[in-house]
C-alpha cells in the first residue's frame, strides 16, 4: 500500500481526473447507485430469508437514486425497514444531486468551498454564476425540507386521525410518502401505491402539491418566492416553465378525466367528485412521478399514449423531475411557430431565444427520443411484449416517472438491466451523460461554406 502511495506521489501512477463537472456527477450517482445496491444485498435489508439478488437490488438502487419509482418488488412486503430506510436515504439524495449535497455537506462543515466544487455544484443546480452557489446550495436544503415538513406534517395528521394508524406507523409514513413525492420518486409503503386513497383528497393533494413544487424546479421556486406578486420580473425560464406546467397540468387533468371517465376499471367506478380528484391526480403524476390512485393497467390505450406523451415531456429543469423537461419542448414550440411565420428570430415573452438554446433544446428531444424507441425495440426484442406495454415502460424509465402497466417484475433480467441503463441515463440528462463521456470541448477554429439542403 506504501509502495502505491508513494508512486502516486511521485506521479508515475496517475489516477483518473475529471476534465468536466458532469463528469463527477455521473460518477457520484453511479457510485451511489453501487453503494445503494450493496447495502440491499445484504440480508438486514430484506424482510425474509437471505438476501436480495443482485438484479433486485441494483435494479431497486437505480430507481430510488434516478427518483423513477419503477420496482420489480412489493416494496413493504419484500424489504425490511432497515431496507425501507435505505431505499428513502436514496431517494433524498438523487432528489438534491449527489454533488449538490456533498457541497451543501462542505458548505455546512467547513464553510468553505473550492472552485472546482462551485463548478460542480453550479452544473448540478442550474445556477447562473459561480459566485451565487453557496446560496443556491443552502436555499435548496431550505426548499426541499420545508416543502418535505409541511407535506409529511398533513399526511401524518390525516393518517392519525382517519385511519387509526399509530403514531409511530403515521409519522414514518408521512415522512417516507412526503420525500418520495417532493422528489418525485413515486415509491409507495403500500402495495397498490395509493389506490386505497383514491377518493381522500387530504393525502392525494398534500402529495400533488408536493409533486408539482419538486418538478417545478429549484430556480423557479427561488424566483417564485422573490417575485410571486410581480410576474413582470420574472426571467424567461421562470415565465416558460410556470405557463407550460400550467398548460401541461390543466391539459393533462382534463384529458385523463374525460378519456377514463366511463371506463368501469378506473373513474368509471368512482363517485362524480372522486373521478375529478382522481383525474387531476393522474394529470399530475407524468410530472414525473410514480404514484397512482388507479390500476394504470385497466386504462385505455388512448389515456396509455397521452401519459407517455406527457411522461416524455417531464417536468421543470434543475428540480426533481425527469423527461425531456418543459422547456425544451416549449423552445421547440417557439421555434416551430417563428419558422411557420417565416421570423428569422425566435422569440417568447419579449425575450429571443438564441441558436444555442434552440440547438440544446433540439439535441435533447432527439436524443431522448432515440433512447425510447432504441430500448423499446430492444425489450420487445427480448420479451415479445406488445408495444403498448413496452413503450410506456421505458418512457417511464427514461422520464424517472415509475408508472407502470405491471410488467417490470415479469420481465427477464436483461430487459430490466436495459431500463436500469435507460433510468440512468434518464435521470442525468441526455446532454449531461454525453458531455461526461466527451474528454474536453472542442472549439473549431473555422467555418465551412455553407450548405443548403432541401428540407422536406
């Protein structure tokens, strides 16, 4: 061990450096993803004998870290406590990002914080400038646990006094539904997720709520919080992201509503008032996260595509939801709408949208739409499940949404070692996880002719 030591220091053993922020991100969440797995197989972590195969573990570690929710067990009847706990301690960190909360744990300790770690931090939280992270960082820990406290207070009291739970029982509950929501990751200590309070508008709405804030994202709420009463001042991220969750949550809701609404194996059951509760929750939930208050499996195609569609676009960027994120789908919208109107520039809310931003925004959509269709060829290939099934799964995946058909626990270990790569992938970041993989930037020094293709 000296002799290694000594030869790094001497510098002819080199160890492996970062030449990017993303690349440690990466690293980070793959290195909690290998911790969480390891601490599933042991036997303390699994509520019967011995313990968990390694595919259940990792496949469990993935979904909790990336917040997806996708399982390929009964959560309370397969895992211990103990198990129950590290699966929440999961979700909790791939909520504020690995670095975020390594630099949040540097900030609090040290209150001090290297270049590079401001650089890490600043890619994990979107933040604008080096100098604002530590704030950022701290006004992130605030964020996440007052939405948490709050949400985990109601659902705790509502438990206490509707069903009799005992007060341990409710408040472990509530803490464990109200980090899984506010992070988006859908795990549920009940087996049917939250069917049982399909009609209890005081645990679907704490839970929704808390859905929405985490997806909104963390530059939102920071901005929200400043200028509530004064959407003038808004940036243009704040003004794209709020109006397109609005239009994606009032359109969702209405949608979902009026395709189930005679459908006897979903609203069709319910009273009128429940059906609208019910409705809006799963107009929510591709927000992106996993709960549902009816059998997804009984829905009908037409509400199946539409989820995935709304499931794809995901939620706002640098909070807890995945997909291709609303403002690259609203850029795209824009862009769509300036080259039909024959604008050179593409604009929204009295701001231009630069080629940059187009381009990422382009580059992303396409990027994960690449990634659905390559892996649902790939698991239809393996399983000869129909593409209704399948592509719903993966897009799941993909978004970090966990929805689910009923298929993940049927499926062989190779298709669910395709989603454990697609909910990775998925969580990251299309750009992010490519950047990593990229040594360094590479800036060409000229510019070719330009050429001009026929279009269409």
């Amino acid at each position: 061990m000296n002799g290694v030591l000594e030869a790094v220091r001497r510098g002819s053993v080199r160890l492996p450096s970062f030449h990017h922020p993303s690349q440690v991100i990466v690293t980070g969440f793959a290195a909690a993803i290998a911790a969480g797995t390891v601490l599933l197989l042991l036997p303390v972590s699994r509520s019967g004998e011995g313990g968990a195969p390694f595919m259940t573990a990792l496949f469990t570690a993935t979904s909790a870290v990336c917040v997806t929710g996708l399982v390929v067990v009964d959560t309370p009847a397969y895992w211990s406590g103990f198990g129950e706990a590290v699966i929440l301690a999961l979700i909790q960190l791939g909520g504020l990002g690995i670095m975020t909360a390594a630099s949040l744990l540097g900030v609090l300790v040290s209150r001090r914080m290297g270049l590079r770690s401001r650089l890490t931090a600043a890619t994990e939280t979107k933040s604008l400038g080096i100098g604002d992270v530590r704030s950022v960082l701290i006004g992130v820990l605030k964020v996440t646990v007052l939405f948490e406290v709050v949400v985990a207070a109601a659902l705790t009291i509502r438990f206490l006094v509707a069903y009799d739970e005992p007060p341990g029982r409710a408040l472990y509950h509530g803490v464990f539904h109200a980090v899984s929501a506010f992070n988006n990751a859908g795990f549920a200590l009940y087996s049917d997720s939250l069917v049982r309070y399909v009609d209890d508008p005081w645990v679907c709405l704490p839970v929704a709520i808390a859905v929405i804030a985490g997806g909104l994202g963390f530059p939102v709420l920071f901005e929200l919080r400043k200028h509530l009463r004064t959407p003038r001042r808004w940036s243009v991220h704040t003004k794209l992201t709020v109006t397109m969750t609005a239009v994606l949550l009032l359109g969702g809701s209405l949608f979902v509503t009026a395709s189930e609404w005679s459908n006897p194996g979903t609203l069709g059951a319910l009273e009128p008032g429940s059906r609208l509760l019910a409705g809006f929750f799963h107009g929510v939930m591709p927000r992106t996260a996993g709960f549902n208050s009816l059998d997804v499996s009984q829905m009908d195609d037409g509400t199946l595509l539409g989820t995935t569609v709304l499931m794809f676009i995901g939620g706002g960027s640098a909070g807890t939801a995945g997909g291709i994120k609303v403002t690259t789908f609203v850029v795209l919208f824009f862009v769509i709408y300036a080259e039909v109107r024959g604008e050179a520039a593409v604009n929204a809310f009295d701001r231009e949208i630069g080629p940059r931003a187009q381009r990422q925004a382009l580059t992303v959509a396409l990027l994960g739409v690449a990634i659905v269709v390559g892996a649902t060829l790939t698991i239809m290939g393996l399983t000869g499940l129909m593409l209704r099934d399948v592509l719903f799964e993966v897009t799941s995946a993909f978004a970090t949404v966990g929805l689910s058909t009923g298929i993940t626990a049927d499926l062989p270990v190779s298709a669910q070692a395709v989603l454990v790569l697609v909910m990775f992938v998925g969580r990251l970041g299309p750009v992010t996880f490519a950047a990593a993989l990229a040594l360094r930037d590479r800036q060409r020094l000229y510019h070719l002719p330009e050429g001009r293709p026929i279009i269409g």
